[in-house]
C-alpha cells in the first residue's frame, strides 16, 4: 500500500448503509445486545478472507439477557475484551461475566464517564463535542498504546475474540482498524465497517437521546459522541502517520505485532 492510510480514506465519502446493500461482516441481532459483528468473510491479503466465526465486535455485552448468553455460548469465545473504564460498568453485569473470561483494557478512564460528560453537554456545542472526539481518537494510539497492545497479543495467540466498549463504535472501532489493517483488508472496506455502527445502534441512539433530553442535552450537542464519523477514524490515522509514518509501522513497532502470525490465524488458507 503504497499511498497513506489516512489518505486513502479521505476519498470515501459515502456512508455504508443497509439500503446500499453494501454492509460487511455478519450482524448477529440479539435481545440485549447492539451492534454485534463478525468480522468474518472481509477480503485480506493474497484474496484470502477473514475466518468465520473467531472476530466479533459489540457494544456492551454485559446486559445480555439469557437467551442472548446461550446464543454467545454457542460462538465458542476464548475471551471477552473490554474496553470501557470502570466507570461505565453495572453491578448487573455480574451473570454475563461469571459465564465468560471478560478481560478488562480501559481505554479513555477518566473522560468517558456520565460523571465527566454530563457538564461537556450541558454547557457545549456540537463544534466543542466534535473536538472532544477529535481529540479522543488521536489519544487512541499514542496515550492508550498498552491497551490496544494488550489487546492485539490476545489476537497474536489465535484467540476467538469478542471485544468491545459501551457502544462498540469508537474503542472497538480503533480496534478493529488495527485487527483489519493487519489483515490487509482494503481502506474502504474498514471504513465501511467503521461507519456501520450508525446503522447498527440506530435504536440504542433514539434511547440515549430521550434519556438526555431531560437533562436539558440537545440532541445536535450529544450526536458526536453517539454517531461515527470518517473524520474521527482519519484522525488516528494522521497521527499514526505523523508519528510512526505507517500503519504497518505503527503496529509492528509500537505494538510489537507479528503480523504474519495474525494473518495465519484469522485469514482462510489459500484456496487449491
């Protein structure tokens, strides 16, 4: 990939949505549970597609009601990563957790809580929330570098993942670049599956938004912590370009990511 990252994605400017017909991955609705993915069937490097069934992405999985449980059951979870601070997480997560190896990466502790986010709506604009998330996703790869580290070494040992934050768009977004550009899966294609989320948590948006309005937090001030952008993706991606000059620079050396190994484990043999 000769041409950067952060400009490749420049030039994709359309949204994947389902009246395209152009979704990736494989969404697996559940009860309790948004936004969750396989990754599987997404075209990587030498044509070779991304396994079925071993990469999953997901909002919060902790409310997952039992059905929901035995269905997750089924997928044969090695791990489930966790990206969210302590902060976000409910005491009536306990069932979900006793039934898997829930592995806990906080990413943005500290900024990310009701607690901390409540006086940026209530006293912001839509302009001061689109910067937080500027900024946040610049974080990304250079203050949580341990998180997303960790979390790519449990891909490294062939892990069948589940990984995700409380909506499974912005933490596991990041993560999901990471995963994909490691397969070589093409720009547009992770871009696609960045900007599925909005599709995706449609009814988990319309059911943040009425809990805020009374809290006085318009619905054009919370948007940009609610929805994806291109521009927040491209964001990390510039600053993984003025630091480290690639992606593939980024992952093998601040990472540490044996990225052939990767390949082997999540990408289908070569056909014949």
């Amino acid at each position: 990939m000769t041409e950067p990252f952060a400009s490749l994605l420049s030039d994709v400017v359309a949204p994947a949505t389902a009246s395209q017909g152009t979704l990736t991955g494989t969404a697996l609705p559940l009860e309790n549970i948004h936004n969750l993915r396989d990754l599987g069937g997404l075209q990587g490097r030498d044509g070779r597609r991304v396994r079925a069934g071993r990469l999953f992405r997901s909002a919060n999985p902790g409310m997952a009601s039992q059905a929901d449980i035995e269905r997750l059951q089924t997928l044969g979870l090695d791990r489930v990563i966790d990206f969210r601070a302590p902060q976000e997480k409910s005491a009536e997560e306990g069932g979900f957790a006793g039934t898997f190896d829930w592995l806990a990466l906080p990413v943005l502790e500290g900024s990310i809580s009701l607690q901390e986010l409540l006086p940026r709506l209530q006293g912001g604009t839509r302009r001061d929330m689109d910067d937080f998330m500027l900024q946040a996703y610049r974080d990304f790869p250079v203050r949580y570098q341990a998180a997303f580290a960790a979390f790519m070494k449990e891909a490294e040992a062939g892990r069948t993942l589940l990984y995700h934050c409380s909506t499974g768009k912005d933490r596991t977004g990041f993560a999901t670049l990471l995963l994909l550009s490691a397969l070589e899966v093409p720009a547009e294609v992770i871009l696609a599956n960045y900007l599925e989320s909005n599709h995706w948590n449609q009814r988990l948006i319309q059911g943040l938004l009425a809990r805020l309005a009374p809290l006085g937090i318009a619905a054009e001030v919370a948007m940009p912590l609610l929805e994806v952008r291109a521009g927040y993706l491209q964001a990390s991606l510039q600053t993984i370009e003025q630091e480290w000059g690639s992606t593939a620079d980024f992952l093998r050396k601040a990472l540490a990511v044996d990225v052939e190994r990767l390949r082997d484990n999540y990408l289908e043999d070569v056909a014949g």
